[in-house]
C-alpha cells in the first residue's frame, strides 16, 4: 500500500520524582571530575535523568518501589529522530555501572552490568541526557552534573555495587526500523510491546491493546507480523497504521487519544522489553516493525 504523507508530533513524558532516595538507588560513587581528579561520593540522591516507571508500580506491593515502579536510567537513543523527544531507552538505575561523558563527541557511555557492550546516548540536545545528583565528599554536600556543557561538568561516574540486570525472554521478537534518513534509518530489537498511555496527574497506563476506530482492539501479539505507522496527526489525533495479521494487510486508524473514567488520555508510543530494560518508541519514530525471518 501506498505510504502517507507524515504530520509529526512530539511527545513528552512526565518527569519521575525531583529526587530518589539513596535505597532506590546506588548509594556510592566514584566522580572524575572536569580536572580528572576522582572524588567519592556516598548518600547519594539522583535527580535530574532518572524517573519512576510508574506504568511498572504495583498500588499493592510491599514496598515503596513496587508501589511507584523501578527507577530506571533514561537514554535518548543517538539516531532516534531530528527531534529532542526520541526513542527512549529505561535501564535500572540498580545495574548501571557506569557512565562516561564524551563531550567532544557528544555522546554519554552507559556500562549495564550484565551486557556485553555499553549503550550509546547522544548529547546533542540541551537538556537530554543529562545526569544531576547529589552526595556528601568530606562531611559537606556537594551536587554533580554529567552532560549537560556547562562549566564543572563531571567527565564520569561510577557506581558502587551494580547488580546484573534479570533476563528477559522475547526481547528480540520484533525488528524496529526507524524514521531517520539521516543514520540511514537504523534497525533495532525488542519485544513483548505494549500501549503506553498517559493520563492527567502524570498517571500512565500499559496496555494490552490499542483501541482503533472500527474493529476488534490492536494487540501486537504473534498473529500481527508487520506494523507501519502511515501518517500521525497532532490536528486529529489519530494515526494510520497499516498491519499484517497473518496472511492479510489492512490499515487500522489508532486514536491517540482515549478517555477512561472521564479524563482523556494520550498515547505515548509503544513499549518493548530490551536487554537493557524497556524503550519507549513514539510512533513518529517508527518506520516500520516486522518479525525477524526464521531461516
């Protein structure tokens, strides 16, 4: 079928809480500082760059944690898109062991404990994958920031006491190439998506299934194997997408934004599950997603 012309929009997701308390976290760290001196840092609290998976809480966990969700690393992706909301990538703040500021090249390294291969984070735009927190050096308070240009910028931080971060089955059940002539429109693998939708008051909400305008609701289980946003309308909110269940094609239009319980929701994008943790795919970054060939 014919692709549509595109109307972009960007989304945004609500920031997590200012700040996470040292027992949802690491609570040490060792800080190379912009002269290359190495400081150590204990109390930590992480801030700026870090948020709640709230979509992951559990209202009736026995925990704080599992009440609010994991903490997770947010990592905008370097060829997600021209514009500042991309692809996002949730790593457990708990496995992160350490991260490297490149500033000549503008691009943060993520070591996961756990992965083969660190993860890539592009510093391109202001205020995007920037991390602040905050801890005490000699018995004084002291606040630490990493990529962001600005004078006394960290070079590196690492954590004390990384855990390896839990397997997961399925991650690489679908092929996501995205929209980016520029990177000439890279593949990536996840699995296991869902709807991502956020409501008033910073409330997210992970569904199964998305609802369409005429038919059965979307679920991209192992029926659906190919998936092309055709156009995404910020004037209408809605998005065309054209799908493969089994053997046949169709196109299925997708409000983006949906109403339940008298408060009106916006979808997000698509969450998949990745080795490192989650990735947020807005849908105007997706270019097509197809299951990968079994030879």
């Amino acid at each position: 079928m014919r692709r549509w012309g595109r109307v972009v929009v960007g989304l945004v997701l609500v920031s997590g809480l200012a700040f996470a308390r040292a027992a949802d976290g690491p609570t040490e760290a060792t800080v190379t500082d912009a002269d290359n001196k190495e400081v150590k840092v204990a109390g930590l609290k992480l801030s700026t760059g870090t948020r709640r998976l709230a979509w992951l809480g559990d209202p009736a966990g026995d925990t704080e944690e599992a009440k609010k969700g994991p903490l997770a690393l947010e990592l905008r992706e370097p060829h997600s898109t021209t514009y500042s909301k991309g692809i996002i990538t949730y790593v457990p703040v708990n496995s992160v062991e350490s991260i490297k500021y490149d500033y000549d090249k503008q691009v943060a390294s993520v070591v996961v404990k756990g992965l083969a291969e660190p993860l890539a984070g592009t510093l391109q735009y202001r205020g995007v994958n920037v991390l602040g927190f905050e801890g005490t050096v000699d018995d004084k308070v002291m606040r630490f920031s990493g990529g962001a240009f600005t004078k006394g910028n960290i070079k590196a931080v690492t954590f004390a006491d990384a855990t390896p971060i839990a397997s997961k089955k399925g991650t690489g059940s679908w092929q996501i190439q995205i929209d980016q002539p520029k990177a000439e429109n890279p593949t990536l693998k996840a699995g296991n998506f869902k709807f991502l939708y956020q409501y008033p008051g910073g409330i997210e909400v992970l569904a199964e299934a998305a609802t369409v305008r005429k038919g059965d609701p979307l679920k991209l289980d192992d029926t659906v194997k190919t998936f092309t946003p055709l156009a995404v309308d910020q004037n209408t909110h809605l998005a065309a997408i054209e799908v493969q269940i089994g053997d046949a094609e169709k196109v299925v239009v997708i409000p983006q934004q949906l109403e339940k319980d008298g408060k009106t929701g916006v979808l997000m994008g698509l969450v998949g599950e990745v080795d490192a943790g989650w990735k947020l795919f807005p849908l105007h970054s997706i270019k097509g997603m197809k299951r990968p060939r079994r030879d």
